[in-house]
C-alpha cells in the first residue's frame, strides 16, 4: 500500500522534471515531509499536450460511503467500473521523492521506513482522480494512489508498493487519447530493484502532526529498538491519527 510520501525537493526542479507548463495554487507549493490521507497533494495531468500542476484530496469518496478510498489495486483496475472509468479517463501523476511503509518486526512491532528513488531525484506514482459535487453545489476533486506488488527488495518490508512510474512511461499514462486497458495496465508494474533504496526512520512518521525534516532523517540500526518501544502512533493506514 501507499499510506505516507514526501515531497521535500526545490519546486524549481520539481517543475522542470515533469515538464509543468501550468500550476495552480501555487501558495501551496512547499517541502513537506509527511504527506497523509486526507490532505492536498501535488498532481500532474496533461491536455492537449500540455502539463498542469494543480493539488487533489488524497482519498477518494466511495459508492459505499464509509473511509475514503487512498489507494486502487492494479490488478483489479479494469475489473471494477468505477475505477476502469478513471483508468480510461482520468489518469495523473503523484510527485515524490520518497514514501514511507511500516514493516513488522519479530516481536510485533512495526519499523517505518522511507523509500526513495536512486535513479533519480524524484519519481511519480500513478494516481487516478475524479470530481464530486456536494448538495450545496461545492465540487471536490481527490485522488487514489494505484498500487502493485512489490519489487523483490521491498518484498521483504511489505506486500504491496505504489505503482510508480518508469520515466518513459510517464507520457502514456497521461495521455487523454490512451483508454485501452491492455495498454495502460502493463507499465503498472513493480520498479526495478536496483532503483530504490530503503532506510530506517523515527517511529513519529506514523504521527500527521509531524511535517519537518526529522521525519526523512535516517536512523541508526542500533536505534530501532529503542524507536520501537517508544512508538505509540499508527503506521498510517488511513494517515488519521
């Protein structure tokens, strides 16, 4: 799954690196550590040709009511019709530079960690939006982050990873005149090994109130036992605690 990410990089080479002509709310724009469901985060969809920056709730109303939906299974995208909707339709790119995955640890607890990209300064997930108008006439626009399975080195952390994308698959899966399924469900695959590397952090990621450099601050081997025993936060399931 995907319940955490950041996005700490200069909004300069954030700009540049995903080739954004236009962006909205550009106030918005900061480094941010600790992003969580719920909030506003930075997305990327093309028209014509061109790329537009602009900010969607991360989590998506569902049909059934109840929690938002934050993330979408690759694997079922095509089976399930409000999600092969999006897919055919609405598709944009999540920024980061790193996301955050809790792994179990032999006595039960849970070590967070902070994936990032060795490739490159920054990598997408793959994402899928949608707009909702309230009773009062107010319209909402969220997102989910799509998922896969994981890498063989991650494998070892989790069972499920974002979906992010290869940079030569960017284009494609934000491309409007794309809807074929059989085209789009292929680059959804798990990143390549040798492109990500994961370290430990401090067991306060797992809090939403914490946004600061601190949280993508690697921790030694030594202190993650002690980061265990003093953790009372969640590991952001659904970013609420």
């Amino acid at each position: 799954m995907c319940g955490r990410f950041t996005l700490t990089a200069d909004w300069g080479l954030v700009r540049e690196w995903f080739f954004i002509e236009l962006a909205e709310r550009m106030e918005m724009i900061a480094p941010r550590y600790n992003i969580a469901p719920g909030q506003d985060v930075l997305a990327v969809i093309a028209h014509e040709g061109v790329r537009r920056a602009g900010f969607l709730r991360w989590g998506m109303r569902s049909a059934r009511g109840g929690t938002p939906l934050i993330n979408a299974r690759a694997e079922t995208l095509a089976e399930r019709p409000a999600f092969r909707r999006l897919l055919e339709r609405r598709r944009c790119l999540i920024p980061a530079d790193g996301y955050y995955e809790w792994k179990k640890t032999v006595d039960g607890k849970k070590q967070p960690y902070r994936i990032v990209p060795t490739d490159g300064p920054l990598f997408s997930f793959a994402a899928l939006y949608d707009t909702y108008v309230d009773e009062d006439g107010t319209r909402h626009h969220s997102c989910v982050i799509v998922t896969t399975e994981p890498n063989r080195r991650l494998a070892a952390i989790h069972d499920r990873m974002p979906a992010i994308l290869r940079r030569e698959d960017e284009s494609l899966w934000l491309d409007r005149t794309v809807a074929a399924p059989d085209r789009l469900l292929p680059i959804l695959r798990p990143y390549p090994d040798e492109a990500v590397r994961a370290y430990p952090v401090a067991s306060f990621v797992g809090n939403v109130r914490r946004d600061d450099p601190g949280c993508i601050e690697e921790i030694a081997a030594h202190d993650i036992a002690a980061a265990g025993d003093n953790a009372k936060e969640g590991e952001g399931s659904n970013g609420l605690v």
